[in-house]
C-alpha cells in the first residue's frame, strides 16, 4: 500500500508542473502581444512620411551647342521616418526643360517636384549647353579611284562643319603615313576631330607606248630613219627601255613596213602599238627645185584657227613664203584664208570637213568635200587652186577602214584631174604627238639634217591652228 501511495504522489507532482508551466507560457505570450500591440500604436501614431527625387540621368547634365535637349526625368520615393520598409512612389512635376536654349551656351536649370500626402519632395539639375564636339569631317570617296604603286596619294577630296564655327575645310589638316592619310580639325572652342582614310593602292592600267613622228610615217627611199618611241606607266613610270620592237625598216628599198611594239609592267599588265613605215620614191608632186637638198619648205595643215594671225605676223617679219593647206573646220577664222592669198602665200586644199568617213567612204564623197573648199578658196582669192594634201597623207592606212583601196584610186584620179598632192618627209610631231615646244623644234632640225645628208629637200608637216604662238 505504501508503495502504491508513493506512486500516485508523483503522478500528481508532474501533472502539476505542467500546468505551472502551461499558465507561465500563457503570460509570456500575453506580454509579447501587448508589446507588439503597444510598439503598432505608438508607430501609426508617430510615424511621418518622407520624401526624395531621384535623378534620371546625371547632374551636372551637358548637351553639346546645337544639338537637341533630351530630358531624362526622375522619380520619386516616399517612406515613413519610423516605418521605412513602407514605400510610395508619386508623379514628378518637371518645369524649365523648355527653357534650355541649344543653340545660346550658357548653364540652366531643370526643377522637378513630387506630394504624396501632405509631404512634398523638390530637385533641381544643372544643364550646361556649350560646344564640347569637334567639327564633322566627312571624307570624299571615289569608288574607282586608286593610288599607283609607289606614289604619293592623290587626294580626293574632305569637309569639315563644325556646329559652331560652320565650315572649317579650310583648317583641316592631313598627314599621309603607313598607308593611310590622316585629317585634323580644330574649332575655336579646341574640340578636335580626327578621321582616317586608308588608300587604296593598285596598278589598273597597262602602260602607254608613244610613237613620235606617230604611227603612219612616210620616208624617201634612201633617207635615214630612227626609230623613236616612248612608254610610260602609271605605277612604274618610265619603262621604255622595257620595250621590244618586232619588224625592220629597209629605207634602200621601196616598200611600207610594219613594226610591232610591246611593252609589260611590273604588274603584267601589257601595252602593243603598231607603225606603218612606207618608204616611198620622191614624189614627182614635190614642188620645183626641190633637187636642192638644203631646201625646206613650210606647209601648215588644219587651219586656219586661232593661231594663223599671229603666224602670218612671224613669216612676214622674216620675209618667209609658206603652205596653207585650209580646212572649214573653224569657221571664225575663215576669212584668214584670204589674208594669207593677199600676203603671198600659197592657198591649198586641204580638206572642207576633216571627216575621216566623208573623205574616204567613196571617191565621190571625197572630191565633193574637195570641190566645197576649193569654192571657199576662190570665194575669197578668186581662184581656185590645183593643190591638195590628203588628210593622213597619200599613204594613209586609216582610209582603208571605210574603203580599201581607195588612196590609189584617188591618187590617179588626182593626177588625172590636174591636182598635184604633196606628201611630207618632215613630221612634226605638232599634231599630238606633242605639245613641247623644244621636242617640235627637235624634231624638225633632225629630220631636216637627215633630208640634207641624203640629198633630199625637205617639205615640213606643221599645223597652225592649234597653236596661239
């Protein structure tokens, strides 16, 4: 029984102690709540709202003179001073954004504003117009242009604006270096611009072979004859020594000769010309006298033009007779062919229209333009003249294009009508070949020298109307 009585005693002794514990559990938590509840009311009762703006974008704000302002905004965050976990957001007034002036440098300022409730947040932003950009270059582009191998770059062109200063192409400055051409511009407010453009280099064309005396050339059986020539190239310049010339010249022997020119650069690109020598008997229309080997008679085709005044002045002050064989192919200078009838030259046919498919399509085509200009002739000296020099001579190869043949025909029928054709043993060189001075004088000199050491008289090729003299 004493055993039983202490068993119940401590059963009861536990189921005590829990119930101490539960009620104490119960105050703990009673005490907690009425804290929280307390801390809840004293926060709603003193919390306060506060407020702030936050600037879109960066302050000082800067915007380059001319250009566009573009406003970036802000927004606005309100929160309690007790309760900061409690955000609110509002709408942002903005005022004085209209009020900056691009095109004025100078400082202004931006105001923004929000209210959420009765608590109200403020901003301001700096905007600073003024010029931080240098000019613009924009750079010409030709898309065929290329520089040359070894050459110093052309240049194609630039312009430079500045927003402020306008156009300052004139200051621009470039420097080529290591393949590229580099351009600087500087405004008055010392911003500056920099481009660079890279050249393009590369050899497109094939050299260019010059034949002087050019590609038709007469010469008298017996004469001596040189063979000249040039040849140029745009990325290797000079190259005439690279030359081969295929085909020979017999001057003892009556015949027209072929000689072929090639030319390659450094590039494989190639060049062919061709000339046609015809070694020729004298010809029996040389003008009398002609036996006398230091003679030398002046004959000028094309004209007249712009520099048949001149030239009549020059012959008469050295008391020299010449040769016009006329053209209408300038009809302002027309009336010269009478001046120089009246100054006691000799007035020739030449051709009236210099056209290469008129003359030499048909014999008829041909002396209707010579009948046309003999009218011009007499029209102005009152008679008409038995002369004629054939356009490219009385050899030329490029009348057999329009009808081969046709140079013999028209020789015999020349000879036939009483018209005496005068061929050249001279050349020039005036005629394109080129436009030097010294290398015409050159030429004529040595070709004369070369008549009077084979005992030939000279009849010298010249053109008065493409000089002003």
């Amino acid at each position: 029984m004493k055993h039983t009585h202490e068993i119940n005693d401590e059963a009861s002794n536990k189921k005590f102690k829990h119930l101490k514990n539960g009620v104490r559990v119960r105050k703990i938590l009673t005490v907690l709540l009425s804290t929280v509840l307390v801390l809840c009311i004293v926060s709603l009762v003193f919390n306060r709202d506060t407020g702030s703006i936050i600037l879109n974008g960066s302050s000082p704000s800067y915007v380059n003179l001319g250009f566009t302002y573009h406003e970036d905004g802000a927004k606005a965050d309100f929160s309690g001073t007790i309760l900061r976990f409690l955000h609110h957001s509002a709408d942002v007034s903005v005022t004085g954004d209209d009020k900056v002036d691009t095109k004025t440098e100078g400082t202004y300022t931006v105001s923004y504003k929000a209210k959420y409730k009765n608590t109200e947040a403020s901003a301001s932003r700096k905007v600073i117009v003024k010029d931080i950009l240098g000019p613009v270059i924009t750079l010409k582009m030709n898309c065929y242009s290329y520089t040359p191998y070894n050459h110093a770059y052309t240049e194609e062109g630039y312009t430079a604006i500045d927003n402020k200063d306008g156009d300052v192409t004139a200051s621009v400055k470039s420097q080529e270096s290591n393949g590229y051409v580099t351009y600087t511009a500087t405004d008055s407010s010392g911003n500056t611009s920099t481009v660079r453009r890279a050249i393009i280099y590369d050899d497109r064309q094939a050299p260019v072979i010059t034949l002087s005396g050019g590609s038709d050339v007469n010469v008298t059986v017996g004469d001596t004859w040189t063979d000249s020539y040039t040849a140029t190239d745009d990325s290797d310049d000079d190259v005439t020594s690279k030359v081969t010339v295929t085909g020979t010249v017999d001057t003892n022997t009556v015949g027209d000769y072929t000689l072929n020119y090639s030319v390659s650069d450094s590039h494989d690109h190639t060049a062919t010309a061709v000339r046609t020598v015809h070694v020729k008997e004298a010809s029996k229309n040389l003008p009398s006298g002609t036996a006398d080997s230091k003679a030398i008679f002046l004959t000028f085709d094309d004209g007249p033009g712009k520099g048949t005044q001149r030239l009549l002045d020059i012959l008469d002050q050295y008391g020299v007779k010449a040769t016009f064989f006329t053209t209408s192919s300038f009809p302002g200078y027309a009336s010269l062919i009478g001046e120089e009838y009246r100054r006691g030259h000799a007035v020739a046919v030449h051709t009236y229209s210099h056209d290469w498919k008129t003359l030499y399509s048909s014999t008829d085509g041909f002396w209707g333009d010579f009948n046309k200009q003999n009218e011009v002739i007499h029209a102005q000296t009152g008679t008409y003249s038995s002369m004629l020099r054939f356009a490219g001579g009385s050899s030329n190869t490029i009348s057999a294009n329009y009808c081969s043949g046709i140079m013999s025909t028209l020789a015999a029928q020349a000879n036939a009508k009483g018209v005496y054709y005068y061929d050249w043993n001279v050349s020039s060189g005036d005629a394109g070949e080129t436009t030097d001075t010294s290398t015409v004088i050159s030429n004529v000199k040595s070709q004369v020298a070369a008549n009077s050491a084979s005992g030939h008289a000279s009849i010298v090729l010249q053109h008065d109307y493409r000089h002003s003299l």
